[in-house]
C-alpha cells in the first residue's frame, strides 16, 4: 500500500509538473508578461494540488475501508462492512464483495460456534457426573455442577487448581481416586484432544456403585426367589401334615408338640414372604409434603425421645406413606442405637432432623446420640445385623424406598464419635 502510494504521488507530481511546463510554453510563445506567468501559477499550483488530494483521497479510500472492515474481522466484530458503490464493475467493488462474503462466511461460523458451545456447555452442566476439563498443565479450566457437588465446593473457586490437589492422580496412564475408599466406587472415563495447539483432558466421573448395588440386589434377589421357593414347597406339606395329625392326636404331648411344628413352619414361612419384600418395586406417588405436618405426627409415636428440628425448606416432594415409613425405621434405629450406649440415668434419646435444599437436590438429615454404626460396610447387605432381635431388612428396605424416589440413602458416624447420621437425598 505505501509503495502504491508512493507510485501515485509520484504520478501526480510529474503530471503536475508538466502541466505547468505546458503553461509556461504557451505564455512564452504568445509572449505573455512575467506577471501574467505568475498570475496563472499562483493559481494553477493551488488548483493542481487540490486536485491531487482529491484523487489521492479517492484512490485510496476504499482501501482504508477494507483495512477498517479487516481489523474488525481480527477481533471478531462482523458489524463492520465495506462500502460498495452501486456497480458491479471494478476489481475493487469485486474485491470489497469477496471480504464481505468472507465476512459473512466468518460471522455464520462463529455464531455455529458459538451455539456448539454452548450445547457442549449445557450438556456438560446437565450431567449427573462430575466432569473435568483440564488444561495441558493439568489444571482446572471447566467442571459442572456436579463436580462442586462431589468437591463440596463450588468448582470454579478451584479453577486452575492442580488436578492432584482435587483427589486425582494419573498412574499408569490410568487416571484413578487418590481415596482408596472412593477408587471402588467411582470409575474415571477420560479422552484427550488437542485445542489451540495444546493437549487437554476430559475427564468424567461415574459413580459404579448404584450399578454394584444394583448387581447385588439382583443376586440377592435370586438367591431369595429360589430360597423362598425351595422352603415354601417344603413347609406346605410339613405344616399340613403336622396339622391332620394334631388335629386327630388324642394325646396331649404329641399335639402340643405338633403345633410347634405348625407354628414354627407359619414363623418361617412369615419370615420367607418377610424377606421378598426386599426386592419390591413399590408404586411411587409423589406429592409435595410439609416437613412440618410430617414430624408433627410422627413425634408423638416416640415420647421418650427429645427431637430438635431445623427446616430452611418448608416441604419435600415423595410418597407420603413410603417416606413415613423409611423415617421411622431410621428413628427406631436411633432410639435401639441409644438404648444400647453407655448413657447416664438422665441422659435421653436426642433425635436431631434438619432440612436443606441447594440446586437440585433436598437433603434431609437424621442425626442422634446413641452408639453409632458399629459396621458402615454391612449395613445394606440383607440379612445382616447387629441387633439381637434384629432382621437385617429394615434399611436395605429403607435404600430401596428412596432409590425408587430416583434418590440416595447413606449412613454414617458424627465427627464427634457420638451417635449415627442418615442423609436422605430426593431430587426436587
């Protein structure tokens, strides 16, 4: 450009120049006087030099346009257009067309762009599982909410945070949960790709253990079915039988002990239909409930107990009835767990519920005094129990429940190694 420039000054000087030698030949030979000569150069410059300005000004102003329009494309402004005169003809109006289209061409791609984005974005946000987007240097430049969930913490305070800071480590090529507790739990899925000439990772989370239960729960299922089929086929006939022969047993020791063969075969017959339920799929109707009414009715069933409750979200949407039923055998289990502490003479069962709510879950909180979980690994597994008199299927009935309400029971012990804590989590 400034050596076309250059050119056109040039151009336009010797045009000038020529001009007035033309001027002054001509004077001489009609032999025009000296002021006559200066009169028409002083009017001829002005006039030569204003024109040169205009041409040049002409000349070049379509490039500055272009050069306007082509900074804006640089810092993706695609407002910015090139006038073009009402002609199609010129190499220029042509060249003023091909950047307009270009830049057209630019402002489609960008808004593509940036509407992937934001689907990728969205879908990122949406996903149940915490995913990590780190940098080359393995730091955090993008999570969900998931992930502040699983940080307990809002992610984007952690951005630019080595990941191994954040409970991650590479070994082996494999990425993997620093928390050996945690590595049987979460399963890491991970994908490298290459943006602005750098190496980035993707990483997501996915919680295995749902499917792990999952897979226990159908085994155990199965192992129920064939057990009760096996015993119901057995105890019909030996409940039947016991019951003829006391029925026309005259002698009292012989029906006596008959009908302990009838009881015990009906007992075990009890506990064989008890422990089907573990595997019912119950029918879920969900209502929005008043945390306040719940309690309000449940409270009087336990007066030996002192509850302390705490309510930032005035009700939660499940079951009524399948709730009720969950929360009290998470209560029963509290007031069991206290009787079997060490407590004073005027120590009583305190039974502190609480409520919370954040962006898509709510949380209820059991919390008490008694002697807490004496085995957190067991607790689900059916048939298990550290009770006495105890079945083993109330909390693995309990799980069932509130997985069915597309939710979340876990158990664990206070900090202060003082009682137990039940977390109900239920999607709003």
């Amino acid at each position: 450009m400034q050596n076309q420039q250059q050119w056109l000054k040039k151009l336009l000087f010797f045009i000038a120049l020529l001009l007035l030698c033309l001027l002054s030949i001509i004077s001489w030979l009609t032999s025009a006087s000296w002021l006559w000569l200066f009169t028409i150069w002083s009017i001829t410059i002005p006039v030569l030099f204003f024109c040169s300005e205009i041409i040049t000004t002409k000349l070049e102003k379509p490039y500055y346009n272009l050069l306007n329009q082509l900074d804006a494309l640089l810092v993706d402004d695609y407002s910015v257009q090139a006038k073009i005169r009402n002609t199609d003809k010129g190499i220029d109006n042509q060249v003023f067309s091909s950047i307009s289209k270009l830049s057209l061409q630019l402002n489609k791609n960008k808004k593509n762009y940036n509407e992937n984005n934001l689907l990728f974005y969205s879908l990122i946000q949406a996903l149940n599982s915490p995913v990590l987007l780190l940098n080359a240097d393995k730091q955090l430049i993008q999570g969900n909410q998931a992930l502040s969930h699983w940080l307990k913490k809002d992610w984007r305070l952690q951005r630019l945070t080595k990941v191994e800071q954040l409970g991650l480590v590479l070994a082996d090529n494999i990425w993997q949960v620093k928390d050996l507790h945690l590595q049987s739990k979460y399963k890491i899925r991970s994908s490298n790709f290459t943006l602005e000439n750098n190496q980035h990772h993707l990483l997501i989370l996915t919680d295995i253990s749902h499917e792990l239960r999952k897979m226990q729960q159908q085994a155990w299922q199965q192992l129920i079915r064939v057990l009760s089929h096996e015993i119901k086929n057995s105890l019909t006939p030996i409940k039947s039988m016991a019951q003829t022969l006391a029925d026309f047993s005259s002698q009292k020791e012989q029906k006596d002990a008959l009908n302990v063969i009838v009881q015990r075969s009906q007992s075990l017959n009890d506990f064989v239909t008890k422990y089907g339920q573990i595997s019912r799929v119950y029918q879920v109707n969900k209502e929005a409930i008043s945390l306040n009414e719940l309690f309000t009715q449940l409270i009087p069933l336990y007066p030996n107990s002192l509850f302390h409750l705490s309510f930032d979200h005035e009700s939660i949407f499940a079951d009524k009835i399948l709730l009720q039923q969950v929360v009290i055998n998470l209560i029963e289990n509290a007031q069991q767990a206290f009787l079997a502490s060490n407590y004073k003479h005027d120590e009583q069962c305190q039974i502190n519920i609480s409520c919370r709510v954040d962006t898509t879950q709510c949380l209820l909180t059991i919390k008490d005094n008694g002697i807490g979980v004496q085995n957190l690994d067991n607790l689900f597994v059916p048939f298990y129990t550290t009770k006495p008199t105890g079945s083993g299927i109330g909390l693995t009935l309990s799980r069932n429940i509130i997985e069915q309400h597309g939710g979340h029971l876990t158990l664990s012990n206070n900090l202060n190694n003082t009682g137990a804590c039940a977390f109900i989590s239920l999607p709003l």
